[in-house]
C-alpha cells in the first residue's frame, strides 16, 4: 500500500497551488490496486467541476512521482457535509460549531462526544480542544482523538 504521508507530499502543494485544501486522504483497496481517497475543499465549497479538474492534475502528479503502483483508483471529492476535522487549523475554524469526536480509548466509560467546539489551546504535546454539551465541558488533547468531524443534526 502507498504510505499516505508520502501521498500527502506529493499532492498537497498540487491541491494548494489550485486554490483549495487537501482536507484529509485515505488508502484503502488491496496492495496490487489501491483506492486513493482525496477529500478537498475551499472556503467556499468545492463543486464537481472543480473535484474533475483537481483529479487530472492529481492524476497526472501521482504517475510522474511514482508513489502508486501502476494500478489504482483515484476519488477527489468534497469532505461532505460532516467534514472531517484532522488539524489544529481545521478545529480553529470550526470554534463554535457542533462537533463529533471518537477517542482512541474510553474515558468515562465512552469513547464518543458531541458538542460545541469552545476552543483550541495549546497542549504539551500539540494542541487540545475544548468541547461542551450542556452544563458538560470536555478536554481532549490531540493524541487522544481517533477522529473529530463536524456534527449535523438530521
């Protein structure tokens, strides 16, 4: 399977110089054909005309630094609606919105929190996150988070 921190620094400056955000990457398939999974946006959203545009030149980076194999699958879409949130900049522009995070371990007896992102500070080790439901207020420091994204009451 590709290393994704290598897949990273191959596309992200691809993804940046066309005026948008390389806003997490995933690797699934199997070794022989991996799935390559580009979520991107821009502060305005990101239409499928642009996903199109910004999948040839990811494409086309991805075959001339040879960090695929010969076989595989590219997907360039938008984050969705429940967009991930998988940096410190990205909780910084979400303070205020309703979030989901999912911890690595359980800590009072659960691993899943929703609430409204109060704030970002920072930590010993990077940064932490303030969330509150209610008369309920939760730290989290980054290494604990297993993933956070936005939360969307449906």
């Amino acid at each position: 399977m590709p290393d994704p921190s290598r897949l990273i620094a191959a596309l992200e400056p691809i993804v940046e110089q066309a005026g948008a955000e390389l806003v997490d990457l995933e690797v699934a398939g199997s070794h022989g054909r991996p799935v390559v999974r580009a979520y991107v946006d821009t502060e305005q959203g990101i239409t499928l005309d642009e996903c199109a545009r910004l999948s040839r030149l990811l494409e086309a980076e991805l075959e001339r630094t040879g960090v695929v194999p010969e076989r595989y699958v590219l997907e360039v879409s938008s984050p969705g609606i429940e967009r991930p949130l998988t940096r410190r900049s990205h909780f910084e522009r979400f303070v205020g919105h309703e979030i989901d995070v999912r911890l690595y371990t359980k800590r009072e007896g659960r691993k899943k929190y929703v609430g409204t992102l109060e704030a970002v500070e920072d930590g010993e080790r990077g940064f932490r996150i303030v969330v509150r439901d209610g008369q309920e207020r939760w730290t989290f420091a980054e290494e604990e988070i297993a993933r956070a994204s936005l939360h969307v009451r449906w």
